[in-house]
C-alpha cells in the first residue's frame, strides 16, 4: 500500500508504478541518502523535536540498513517508488512507530536535492582524481619529448614546427582547466539544501546549520523554494564533463588520423586497438572513436538537462526526476573514457622519425626564411612575398627551402646570404621559438615545470581542514 493511501480511494495502476519509479537509477544513491538521513534525525534528537532516544534508535537502524545493503543482505526492491522511499519502508519495518518519525520536519523534495548534491559531490573528486592523473601522464610523456620535432597545423596543414611535448602540453593545459571548473562547481554546489521542506521550510524549530555541518556543506541554502526547484549545479557539472569530453575528443580524432597510414606518427599497442573480421591487415583506433562518438552522448545529456529544467515553474516537479540518469550518464562515460585513456597513451609508440620527416616537408620553416629577411631590415610584408614567391619555386622543381641553391635566394634579394640554411634549420626554427609558451625546449621546460607545480595545488580531495 501507498504512503498516501489516507488521501486516495485505489492502489496506483501498476503501469503508472513502473513508470513513476525511478529506484531502478536513484538506488545508487542509497549511501548519501542514508547519511542524509543520520544527518536529520541527529539534529531532530537535537532540537527536542523528536526524542534524543528515538533519534538513536533511528540513528542506529539506518547504519544497520547502510551496512545490509553493502553486505548484500538488503537487496532493493523493484516495487519501491525511489531510494528514499526505500530506505524510509524498510526502517519502519525494523523500527515500527519510531521509524515512522523519520520524516519529520522533512520532504522527499529536500531529501533528493541533498541526495543529488551528495553523491555528485563524491563523484567530483573521483572524476577530478582521473583527470588529474591523466594530466600528469601527459606531463610524463612531455619530458621525454621535448626534442620531437613534429610539424604544427592550422586547416590541417602543415604550418609551423612544434615538438611532441608542446603538442601533448596543449592538452594537459585543456584538462588543467577542467580539473580547475570541477572544482569550480563542487564549490558552487557546496549549500545544504536539507531543511527547505517540500518548499517552503517548516514550522518546526530545526537547525540548518547543523545538518549542514554534519553533511559538510559550507553552509545552508539561503532560499527554500530554490534549494528544492534548481539543478543548476547538475548542468554546471554537466557543462564540465562535456568539456571534458570535447578535449579529450579532439585529441582521439588527432590519434586516430596519426595512426592512419597517411600520418603514421604514432602506434598504438596491441591491446589497446583491435581488428577487423574480414580484412587482416586492420588495425583500428577503436577506442578512440568510442570517446569521439561518446563525446556526442555526454552532450545530450547536458541538452536533457537544460530542457529539462528550461519550462518549470517553482518549485518541485517531478521533471526533475530526470535529471539523474542524464547526469548519472555522464559521469559513467567521463569516467570509463578518462580511464581508458590513461593506459592507452602510456603503451602507445611515439614515431619520431616520421614526425620528423613530416617536418622536413611542407615548408613549415617558411615564416622563418621571411623572418630571416625581417631581421636583416625588410619590411615583414616584402620578406612574406618574396618567400611566397621562393616557395612557389620550390614546389614546381620539387626542391625544399634547404635545397634552392643560395644564387635562387640572391636573385629575389642580396640580403640572403649563406646563412640563411642555418636560420632555416628545423633545430633553429624551434630553439628560436622561444617565446613564453611558445615550442622552444627551453620554454617548454618552463611551461613543464610550471605546470607540474600547478598540479601539485590542485588536487583538494587531498587538502585537509585548515584550522
Ligand atoms: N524520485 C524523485 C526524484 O528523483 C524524488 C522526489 C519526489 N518528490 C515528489 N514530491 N514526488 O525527483
């Protein structure tokens, strides 16, 4: 029989049960909602609002339920309309009238908003501890590429000469930044919304600020109809893990074509690609255009998300129940994505040499024969012309810049004279680019160790309370 069955004169119709039901995807939940609940009815006992004895007693039957689910004694039950119905049945079946108590003072309306804050909360730090490995990884496979010269795009073709380490650093800086909006939204998010009621608070003399305390939020929601009504915490973090995502979507798409034939800059370990069925020479990046393809899934969840929210009216709406298998969604593929990652780039074989020989084409040290002539007194813009019209040479009698004959370069000027074949090396190229964040070793070393130290500072599920 319902909770509600005083109000109603029939059972729900067994469909509408199953399809209100949402304990199938909230049972996740059960931890924070049992805390939740410690929380409350601590602070119950507390306050004189229900006896110091029955608040233990509950105190007590909800550390019991917490440990039969864990050991698997407890198994949900199907039927139940939520976790937190749940959770709340079975103390009453163990507890009779004082478990009956539980709720007071309370709504299912609070109670998920806190359960949600909770769990997200947890995840957070797990998602984070991920990424931030995954940062340091990229740091690692830097250090040992500092020298790689490999050519730097724009449209995809070639343009400049960078180093692997630089390239990898650009990532590690992407995912500094999402480690940094993680953090970002955990502090956001970090309001205790318990004790807000169904919406509108409660005539009973309750204390926020202690549940909030146990529950280790900064503090109480200030608003009690938005503490219930908004899931803006579950876009931001949403927004982040699709940007999460988005970075580590483009890196696979570059992964992908460096293993193709056409690049063959990198190979990726047996383990981590797969073949084909038919064709046996296949090698395929699967996993890569998995997070590619899952890219596109965590997006959809953060459109669930904002449409969900986008027409409600305050406070409560069951709409709001939607919220959780969109974020749960996202959280499961970030994470599964992060940690296949991982491995997969540490196993993976780096080819050098074609990276170098694709430096080596393309006339990816054509800014710096123009900026040869700059340095000896030409305006940039006459230097750009006379290259242009070098490398346009070049290409019809398939020479390089390094191999036109130095009487080619003094015909288009005198000032180029034999030293120009040094200023044009690839190793000069690079070790001149040595502006801050720019490919040169040395100021790759920098941004290396800058951002190592910065790593050591974020990681907060380490920090401890500052007293
Ligand atoms: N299962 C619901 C949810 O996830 C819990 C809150 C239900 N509240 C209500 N008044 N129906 O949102």
């Amino acid at each position: 029989m319902a909770l509600w069955a005083g109000r109603f004169s029939k059972e729900v119709d067994a469909t509408v049960n199953a399809f209100n039901s949402s304990i199938a995807f909230d049972a996740r939940m059960y931890a924070q909602d049992i805390r939740g609940s410690i929380a409350h009815a601590t602070m119950l006992g507390d306050c004189g609002i229900i006896a110091k004895s029955e608040s233990e007693a509950i105190v007590k039957g909800l550390q019991g339920i917490l440990a039969d689910i864990e050991s698997g004694v407890l198994e949900f039950d199907p039927n139940a309309e939520d976790i937190h119905m749940f959770v709340e049945a079975e103390l009453t079946k163990r507890l009779g009238d004082t478990g009956k108590r539980l709720h007071t003072a309370r709504s299912r309306n609070d109670q998920v908003a806190l359960d949600i804050r909770l769990y997200l909360r947890d995840e957070i730090d797990e998602i984070a501890k991920l990424v931030h490995e995954l940062t340091g990884t990229l740091c690692d496979m830097a250090e040992q590429h500092t020298e790689t010269v490999m050519p730097g795009y724009t449209h995809l073709q070639r343009a400049q000469p960078v180093t692997f380490a630089h390239h990898l650093l650009a990532y590690a800086q992407m995912l500094r930044r999402d480690l940094l909006r993680l953090h970002d939204v955990k502090e956001r998010m970090n309001e205790s919304p318990l004790g807000c009621g169904a919406l509108a608070g409660t005539t009973y003399p309750i204390d926020r600020w202690q549940t909030a305390r146990l529950l280790e939020f900064d503090r109480p929601t200030d608003n009690s109809l938005d503490g219930v009504s908004d899931r803006d915490f579950c876009v931001e973090l949403c927004c982040a893990l699709s940007l999460i995502m988005t970075h580590l979507s483009r890196f696979s798409e570059e992964i992908i074509l460096w293993c193709s034939w056409e690049f063959k800059f990198v190979e990726l370990d047996d383990a981590f690609a797969t073949g084909s069925s038919i064709m046996p020479q296949k090698k395929n990046p699967d996993v890569t255009e998995l997070i590619r393809g899952k890219t596109g899934r965590v997006n959809g969840d953060l459109m669930t998300l904002l449409s969900m929210l986008k027409g409600l009216p305050l406070a409560y709406n069951k709409d709001m129940q939607e919220d959780k298998e969109a974020i749960f969604d996202a959280i499961d593929n970030v994470k599964l994505c992060v940690k296949t990652f991982i491995p997969m780039l540490k196993t993976m074989r780096v080819l050098k040499d074609n990276m170098r020989k694709a430096a080596a084409g393309g006339f990816i040290n054509a800014t710096d024969c123009a900026d040869y002539l700059v340095k000896n007194g030409m305006p940039f813009r006459d230097a750009y012309k006379i290259t242009g019209t070098l490398v346009a040479q070049c290409i019809r009698e398939g020479l390089t810049l390094e191999t036109l004959p130095i009487a080619e370069y003094r015909k288009m000027s005198d000032l180029f004279n034999e030293d120009v074949y040094e200023a044009i090396s690839l190793e000069h190229c690079l070790k001149e680019r040595s502006s801050f964040g720019g490919p040169s070793p040395q100021a790759v070393a920098e941004q290396l160790e800058g951002l190592r130290y910065e790593l050591e500072q974020i990681n907060w599920w380490e920090w401890t309370e500052q007293v």
